[in-house]
C-alpha cells in the first residue's frame, strides 16, 4: 500500500525547468499559430496568476502582456490588489486596475427584479463571468487572446466557475498540481509570500480554498497524482495511508460530479440516427 508520502516525493520530483520550458515553448507556437499581438490575463495576487504571468513574459516578452487587475470593492482582499500591481510593475508589463463592483452590481440588480435575492454562490459565479467578460472584451479589441490560470487540482475537482475563471483561450499550468505551481513560482522569481499565499477565489469576504474544500491542497494533490498519473484504480486510491477517508472520497466524488466543468456542451449525436432510421 503506497502512503501519502511516497506519492508525494513522486509528485514534487517533477523536473520544473523542463515544465518551464515545455510550457513557454507551447505558449510561442500557440500564439504565432493563433496570429495574436497580445496575452490578456487577468491577475489577481495568488500563486496561480502570477506564475502564469511569469511564464507569459519569459514566452512573448513583457511588451506583449497586459493584465487587468479586477477587485470587487469590499470583497478583495486588499493584500491582493497590491501584491498583483506589485507583480505587474516588478515584470513589467501594461496593466489596468478596473473594479468591477459597478458591473455587479448592475447584474445583481436586474436579476433580483424576477428572482428575488440572490445566493452568496450565484453572486459570487456573476463576479467571475463579469471578470471574464472584460478580460474578452480587451482581447477582441487589441486583437489577443485570453490567458486562463486554473492548474490541474482546481480543474479536476471541478473547483472552478464555469465560463467565468474556467473560460479562456489558453491554460499554460493546466496540467500543473498546485502544490507543483507553488514550487514553479518560486523558479520563476514570484516572491515567496505570494508563491504559498493561502488560495482564495475571493468571490465573498473571508472566503479560502481549503476551508471551502474541505481538504488541503497537499492531500487532494496526492489523490490525483495516484489516480491520474500513477494510474491507481479508485479503490487502490481509498487505501492509500495517511490521509482521511473522507478526503479521498471527496476527491474522487467531485471528479465524477464536475466533468462537465471540463467538457463542452453536451450535443445529441442525432444525425446518423435519423439516415439510419430513415432508410430502414
């Protein structure tokens, strides 16, 4: 029986200058293949933005980044609208800081006249389709393409709004764990209080990855690795030491229920059914 630890050695060995390299390589042929002038990405302070960040500008230089800084007034923490402009101006790159309360607000408003009050989640999924908005807008005016943060822990678990921080052109650490990232960060030269900043989509006050999750980053990190890369059966998974049931099972349940997170819409293969029914 494998135990936490063991997966864990195997999932930190990854070589991070060869993932560097393979993901800056991706990201040139990507954009000369798509004939974009410009990488829009939205920064929010955490680990995930900024090491995608850093591997843009080592990609396409600084002079073809722009970042769109976007707190919702009284629920971003303060901490991060500072640590993304510091990042910005510390890779230097062009940014523009737009709250997007205002637009929100609106939305909410509207909707509110037929649905009443709104859920904290239902709020929360309009701030980051509102985000994604913007970030759409200023790629199809400056001619770029929309740059998307998510790593490969929050992807799998389906922890991620759908076409809100789940909608973009391109996810250069998608097939990157989270505690992996955290380590790329720091090749990178992303300071080390942003590389392990507690993770937060910060779409309510006070609101933190793991404490939502229910579940530490570490320990949902080495259920997939030995599901995914090591290729264990779920059952094998279960048995894994050192680590909660509960987690695991939460893990592998949120695989199954989110799927369609990762997949596009659901289409109906009709046609062929109708040819072969019709000439029979």
């Amino acid at each position: 029986m494998l135990t936490k630890d063991q997966i864990l050695r195997k999932l930190l060995s990854v070589n991070l200058e060869l993932a560097k390299q393979l993901i800056v390589s991706y990201i040139r042929n990507y954009f000369i293949r798509s004939h974009a002038k410009v990488a829009i990405m939205g920064l929010s302070g955490g680990v995930d933005s900024s090491t995608t960040l850093a591997l843009l500008v080592e990609a396409l230089g600084n002079n073809r980044v722009h970042v769109l800084i976007l707190p919702y007034e009284g629920v971003s923490p303060k901490r991060d609208i500072e640590d993304a402009i510091s990042l910005s101006e510390s890779f230097k790159v062009k940014y523009d800081v737009i709250g997007i309360k205002p637009m929100v607000d609106n939305f909410k408003s509207i909707l509110e006249r037929n649905l009443g009050d709104l859920k904290r989640v239902t709020i929360g999924n309009i701030m980051a389709r509102t985000r994604m908005i913007t970030l759409y807008a200023y790629a199809n005016n400056l001619g770029g393409l929309v740059v998307g943060t998510g790593d490969k822990s929050e992807i799998m678990i389906g922890y991620f709004i759908k076409y809100g921080d789940g909608a973009a052109d391109i996810m250069p650490i998608g097939d990157l764990y989270k505690t992996q990232v955290r380590r790329l960060a720091l090749k990178l030269g992303v300071p080390e209080e942003i590389a392990f900043k507690t993770s937060s989509p910060a779409l309510w006050a006070g609101q933190e990855a793991e404490a939502e999750l229910g579940a530490k980053y570490e320990d949902i990190d080495v259920v997939l690795y030995a599901l995914i890369e090591l290729g264990l059966d779920p059952s094998e998974v279960l048995k894994i030491g050192d680590i909660d049931k509960k987690v695991k099972t939460l893990v592998l349940s949120r695989i199954s229920k989110y799927e369609h997170k990762r997949k596009p819409p659901a289409i109906p293969n009709i046609q062929k059914i109708i040819a072969y029914l019709s000439e029979n």
